[in-house]
C-alpha cells in the first residue's frame, strides 16, 4: 500500500446509522461505487471483536487497494494489520502513535483549530483532517466550524494532504472541494445511504469533475 | 519490576465508585494499606486522557515497587509504560498482545470457565484471574461462579499464579486464600471505602495471617 492513499472519498463508518445491515458488505458495496479510503470506527466494540472486524475488511479490501485506518486503537490496527490509524485531539498523542507503528503506516489526526493545525505540520503526520466545516449531528461534541474561507485559509498554511468531515454533502462537496482539499469525509452520506454504492458513486462523480477542472485549470496557467 | 509479581492484594480501579475522590490519590492510600498490585481499569475515557492518568499513577507507584496493569488497553500500557496488561476473553487474543508487549511484560488474563483455564494453561501468560468466584454486582455479564470448591478444582488444574475476583470481601477473603490462590482482586471493597487505606490494611493482614499459617502448616509437613 506504501503511503500514497488516494484521500478523495473517505469513508468513516458508524455502525450506528446502517440500520439492519452487515457493516463489512456495506464498506465494499461503497468501495465499488469508489471510496477510495475507509476509517473503521467503533467506540464501544470489544476489542476482541474490533480487531475481528477489521481483519475481515482488511481481507476483503485487499484487492481493490483501498487502505484500511482504524480509528483511534493502535493495537487493534496493529493485530488487525491495518494500513495506519487516524486519531483524535483527545486520543494517544501523535508521538506515540508513531512509535508505536512505526514509519511505514499511516496516520491521519484530526484538527480543530489554525494551532492544532500548525502543531500538526511540524510532525511527519501523514494527514489532517479538518473538522468540522459545517455543523453536524454526527458527532456530539460541538466545535467551532471551518466554513469556505477557514478550508481555504488552513489550505495555505500546510503543504499536507488535507480532508475534512462534518457536514460533507452532495450538494456542498463542490465548493468544498474547490477550497484544494485533498479529499472529505463522510459518514451518514454513505452509512445512512439507501444505496451505498449509488451513493459513494454520485459523490465520487463530483469529486473527479472537480479534480478534473483543476488540473485543467493548472495546465492553462502553465 | 521483572515478573516476579506479588499478586496477593489486587486492586481493580472503577472511577464510578469512588465518589468525589481522585483516583490517584485513592490508589496510593490503598497502597500505603497494603495493596500489592493495581489495575486501572477504565471502560470509557478518552485514550489521551487514559495515557495521562496511567503515566501518572505509574510515576506515582515507581518508589512502592507496586506494578500498575493496564486493563485491555495494550496501546495505553505501551504509551504511559505500564508493567502489563489485563484482558479478557472479549480483548485481543493473548498471543496478539504478548506480540505487541513483548516478553517481559506482565499478561493478566480472565477465565470464567475450566476450558478457558486449561487453554490458557499451554500460554506464557503471566497469571489468571478466575471470575468470578461468587455472584457480583461489579460487573454486568452474568458467569457462572467458580465457588470454592471451583477454585480448589482450578488451583489443582495449573501452576500459574491465580487470582480470583468478583465478590471477595473481608468476610469470605480467608477461605477463599485457603483454597490455594496468589490473592485476591478486589473493586469495590477498596474503592468504594470511606477509607482505602483502612479497608487494604485490614484484607492485607487477613491475607498475611492466612499465608503465614499456610506456611507454618507446610514446615510442619516437611
């Protein structure tokens, strides 16, 4: 897998939201309609189980190339061999987290304010995640929202790959896009989806257009 | 620290019983009572916050030589360098952890039947925890008791170190050490006590008279 992960649409799951469904056949009916990373999330799962789960997807994600990152349990990304682990502001500090894995995985953490952002860009983290951008109910905690302008402005202060969560949609994912993310993330988008498949597809068709008028754009300018 | 372990007076930390009182603090009265060994336990605090008061209480027991286990949290243990981890049969299977902690810290694992006794016999693991040995509120899942003559059948089953928990208090502790067991793990009779201090002094000197004259029995023996 190395380290070149395709951000674009990264999933994060929440078993809470597939209502009566199989969390690893919805992960992959998403991967067919093209996420392109999934974050594994399970806040009350016995480890145990967690690291059965995630050795499962790990399986049967092996062929399409898509990583698996577990979030927050190194040791359970560690028993499971999962590509890398995205942790939080409240969750083992990043030094650790890597000195714990080692080089080789990847490790994403989240960022919720310009510091947290430019602490983070002095590390070899691999990448941030920006949250929220807008206000949401998934997550209960409540943290001040990037909006347009903070993407843009968080754009320019690090050269890392950038994703952000947290009200990430259909019919914003282009202006958000637009800021130079690298990619979002998306939970109820997709785990809620009546289709996840149909979903991540549709999401991911804007995401190569967009992709697709940038590089455009950059070429006229050379 | 090493292994050799004194396991008779086993403290298992549950910040929901400890009222309006640090959980540091607390565990260092109990140890100045006579705790031997400490396991935090902590089901629900973020990995961050669970690093700092590990780290913490580790600093804190460096002069009383008195080892602190991590319950399941192999990543914890590893960051806030802890003496071992304690699992159950939920957690990561044993040999996954022995991987990750290396050979010279200490595995604690739970057994709640013979079979999972007898598995756990053919491991390198440090020591057992057989549970529970009565019926308790402490913990929601409802096993089996081992009972006395459980424990008897157990000890008589391996040579590995065994605890016991769930249900032991000053009243039964000394038949219960009679059946053969390292200790006794205890939650709620030294954390829920108006005072740790005096409630670990008083099981400690039950514990040190019952060792004392299964001593004296075995001199007499030989």
């Amino acid at each position: 897998m190395g380290k070149s992960m395709d951000f674009s649409l990264y999933l994060v799951t929440d078993r809470g939201l597939i209502r009566d469904r199989a969390l690893v056949s919805l992960v992959l009916e998403a991967v067919r309609g093209g996420v392109s990373a999934v974050q594994l999330r399970e806040k009350s799962c016995p480890a145990g189980e967690f690291v059965q789960l995630a050795g499962n997807l790990k399986d049967r994600l092996a062929e399409s190339n898509v990583p698996l990152i577990i979030n927050d349990r190194v040791e359970v990304a560690l028993a499971a061999g999962a590509d890398g682990v995205h942790i939080g502001q409240e969750d083992i500090p990043y030094h650790q987290v890597r000195s714990m894995l080692g080089p080789n995985r990847i490790i994403g953490l989240s960022v919720n304010t310009y510091a947290q952002l430019m602490e983070a860009d002095r590390t070899d983290v691999d990448y941030l995640s920006l949250s929220p951008v807008y206000s949401t109910k998934t997550k209960k905690d409540t943290k001040e929202p990037f909006g347009l302008e903070g993407l843009r402005k968080a754009r320019s202060m690090t050269q890392k790959p950038l994703i952000t969560i947290g009200g990430v949609n259909k019919q914003n994912l282009a202006s958000i896009m637009a800021t130079g993310m690298d990619g979002v993330a998306l939970v109820s988008a997709i785990c809620a989806a009546d289709s996840p498949e149909d979903a991540a597809r549709e999401l991911a068709d804007i995401i190569r257009n967009i992709k697709r008028e940038q590089n455009h754009a950059v070429m006229q300018h050379q």
